[in-house]
C-alpha cells in the first residue's frame, strides 16, 4: 500500500534529478537566462558550496543557449516531467 503522505514524483522524473535540477535552479536564479554554459558556470560559481552545480553545468555542451532550467536539465540527462495533455 502507498503511504498517501510520501510526495509523489511525477512520470519521467527521479527524486534525486528533481534535488538536482531544484539545486541548478536555486544557484542560477531567474535573471541569467537565456545563457550559454560559460555564463552558467561563471554564475553558479558565484554561490559558497555549489561544487555539484559547477560540475554539472561543466558537462553542458559549448556554444549552445539554455532558455531556462529545463533546457539545462534535458541537456544534462536529468529526467523531466513529461507534459500532461
């Protein structure tokens, strides 16, 4: 039996690519995009203890933009929520 109090992650999604995408989110904040990786990287190294962030956005292809979190998490491989119809 599921326990009704768990949080549920939705279809496409891992609980810790939800913690890891959340992490991006929370050190890049709303003002840089849209961005390249450089920007990224530069921005996220501004933050005390982003050391995972860094490393993640470092794996992010050169020369291409990101829009916003999404983009970067689909680029990184961390699962997505898939849109609901």
């Amino acid at each position: 039996m599921t326990d009704p109090h768990q949080p549920a992650t939705a279809p496409g999604t891992s609980e810790g690519g939800i913690e890891r995408r959340a992490a991006i989110a929370e050190t890049l904040g709303k003002e840089i995009w849209p961005a390249d990786r450089d920007q990224l990287i530069a921005k996220a190294q501004e933050t005390p203890d982003a050391d995972r962030v860094v490393a993640d956005l470092r794996r992010l292809p050169e020369g291409q933009q990101f829009g916003n979190v999404q983009e970067v998490a689909e680029a990184l491989g961390i699962g997505t929520e898939q849109q609901r119809f």
